[in-house]
C-alpha cells in the first residue's frame, strides 16, 4: 500500500510562496495535475496533497495522465499507484505518435505532441469538471525556454505562472516555478517515487536546443552561484504575465 510522503521543508517554502505570490490556489477550486510519471509532476502530486490538508483554503485535486501510446514510454504503472493513494485519476490513451506522422504539419514532433497533450487535458478537465490545470515546469525550466526565446527567437519570453487559457474557462497554474529541477529530484529519489523515464526516439535521438541552454546554465551557474536568483528576478514581469486576468 502506497502512502503520500511528506515533501522537505525547503520545497514546500518555494512551493508555498509561489502559490503566494502568484494566487495560484483559490477557494473550492477544483484541480488537475497533469502528472507524466516524471520526477517533477509526482513531485507535484506529493506537494498538492501536503497544502490540500494544512493550506486554510479548501480545494479538491485529482490527476491526469496522457498516454500516447509510443513504444518506448508506458506510464501505465501509475494506474496502480494512483489507486493505492486513492486520489482521483484518469488514464487517456491516444495514439499521438500515429497521429504525428499522418496529421503533423510544419512544427516539430515535440511541439505536435505537446498540443495534442494540452488538448486532452483540457478536454479531460471540462469533462469532470476542474477548472484548473496544474503544470510541474520548474524554475529551471523557465529559465531555459527564457534563453531559448531570446537566443533562437528574438523575443523575451518564458512559461507564466499563472493565467487564464484564451477559450477563459481553465485556470493553468505552475506552482514549481520558483523550486530548482535539483529539489524535485532529490526528493522524488529519497522518497522512492515510482519516476517513469520518458524516452520518446524523436526527441533524444539528437541533442536539443534545450539541453545546450541547459548545460550553458549550468556551466555558468559554477561562476555564479545566485545566477537561478537573479533570473527569476529578470523574469517576474514574464512570469505574472496574464495574472490580472486570472
């Protein structure tokens, strides 16, 4: 029998501060954590537990898992898991790697498969009800889709915190932005949660754009050692983005 595990200190401080700063969590919100089976989503769900019973807002969550059906990555070892914690779940199963090949247009497979992601949470949000969405993107993270806005596309631009989706009836939330990928690690290892390795061919067959920003922060990180600090203070005005609307 599974049981949730109390997250370190540290997490929770970043974790609680942003839900703060950023009014990520309201009063009866129903929520939806788009849980991959990576480190940094069952971090999330672990995180999400812990402020569900001390936090003196109430909300309900429950969890979302997209499986699409590639030969090298089944998340369907969470469906157990999920069940021993009794929180929740719904499992969607969608060929996305068939439907790439047929229906993909100039994008990459890695942009196709993340709208087509998006699209079934939503979906699955409307369906049952939620009207948020919670994302496990961390700050670092922001910090490389930053660099890549600025190197690769000339434009100041990072994931944003919180915000309304353009149709206005889902809330999309990140409450990790401000936690580093090494927190979410360190706690998705010394609490044994059961991470499944997404190795999807198209991405890691070539080394990615992201993976240079991410050895170029880190790289930089050895001479700086506020440099994640510092970032997060650059990005705040990209990162409140679309919080008035919310």
């Amino acid at each position: 029998m599974n049981e949730f595990v109390k997250p370190p200190k540290s997490l929770l401080s970043k974790v609680g501060k942003a839900i703060g700063e950023y009014q990520l969590i309201r009063e009866g919100d129903r929520i939806l954590l788009g849980l991959s089976g990576g480190k940094d989503s069952l971090a999330l769900l672990h995180l999400l537990n812990h402020f569900q019973r001390h936090a003196p807002i109430k909300f309900e969550f429950a969890a979302v898992t997209i499986d699409p059906q590639a030969d090298t990555f089944d998340p369907s070892p969470l469906i157990p898991y999920m069940e021993s914690l009794g929180i929740p779940y719904h499992y969607v199963r969608e060929p996305i790697v068939k439907l790439a090949e047929t229906h993909m247009d100039n994008s990459s497979y890695c942009a196709f498969c993340s709208r087509m992601k998006r699209g079934l949470m939503y979906r699955t949000a409307r369906e049952h009800g939620y009207n948020v969405l919670a994302l496990a993107q961390h700050l670092d993270d922001l910090a490389e889709s930053f660099l890549m806005s600025a190197f690769h596309g000339g434009k100041l631009k990072t994931m944003k915190a919180h915000y309304r989706i353009d149709a206005g009836d889902l809330r999309v939330i990140r409450p990790l932005v401000m936690a580093r990928e090494r927190q979410t690690a360190d706690f998705a290892k010394a609490a044994a949660l059961p991470v499944i390795v997404e190795n999807c061919p198209m991405c890691f067959d070539m080394p990615t754009q992201r993976q240079h920003m991410k050895e170029l922060l880190a790289g930089e990180e050895q001479q700086n050692t506020n440099l994640f600090k510092s970032l997060l203070t650059a990005m705040q005005p990209l990162i409140r983005d679309g919080l008035e609307k919310t």
